[in-house]
C-alpha cells in the first residue's frame, strides 16, 4: 500500500466534489423523483418488501438492544430534569452500560443560581 499524503489543496478539491455530488443527488430527488407518482409507488413496494424482509431482524437488534435503550430513556429523564446525580447514585449498572456505549454522563448538576440585589 502506497503512502499517500494529499496536499491541502487535494484536500479541499474533493471535499468540494463531494459538496456538489450531493447537492445533484439532492436536487434530482426534489426536482424529478419525487414528484414522479411511478417512482414513488415503486420506492413504496420497494420499502415495504425491504420492511417485511427484515423485521425479524429489527426485532433482534430491538431485544440485543433493550436495557441500552431503556437506560438511555432513563438517563434523558433524569438529565431533562436536573437529577443526574440521583441516576448515577442510583442505577450505576445503567450508568457502566451508558458509558460504555459512548454516552457521556455528567456527573454536575447544572442549577439556576439567580443573583438578586436590592439597592
């Protein structure tokens, strides 16, 4: 395998290919294919095939993925609420699992300290 060092100016060239080959892919599926009734009646069946191929599938990864999902519902409770700490002081197993999935957990609770002065 060669050594490849690509100059900056590489660099931005195909960032730059990229950023328009997108905006094509964008533009056509808003300008032509979506306002193609065929085409969408097609994309449905074919979408529907691929749902009905796959739920079983969807439904292992679902039950592989269960107590992360669950903890992760919990977690965003507790954060909407201020109550972090209460979470990590009271399901640790839920917080390990949390971070081991990349989920940052941050221990501080923020609160609103208001100053108030009377002059």
């Amino acid at each position: 395998m060669e050594n490849n060092n690509l100059t900056t100016d590489e660099i931005k060239n195909i960032i730059n290919q990229y950023k328009n080959k997108r905006e094509r892919e964008k533009k056509n599926y808003h300008e032509k294919l979506k306002c193609n009734a065929e085409w969408c009646e097609g994309n449905k069946e074919r979408a529907l095939k691929h749902y009905y191929k796959n739920i079983d599938k969807n439904k292992e990864k679902y039950q592989k993925n269960k107590d992360f999902i669950n903890s992760r519902s919990m977690f965003q409770y507790y954060k909407r609420n201020n109550r972090i700490k209460e979470f990590t002081d009271k399901y640790p197993e839920k917080v390990i699992l949390l971070k081991s999935r990349g989920v940052i957990i941050e221990a501080e609770e923020t609160k609103n300290n208001i100053l108030l002065s009377f002059n």
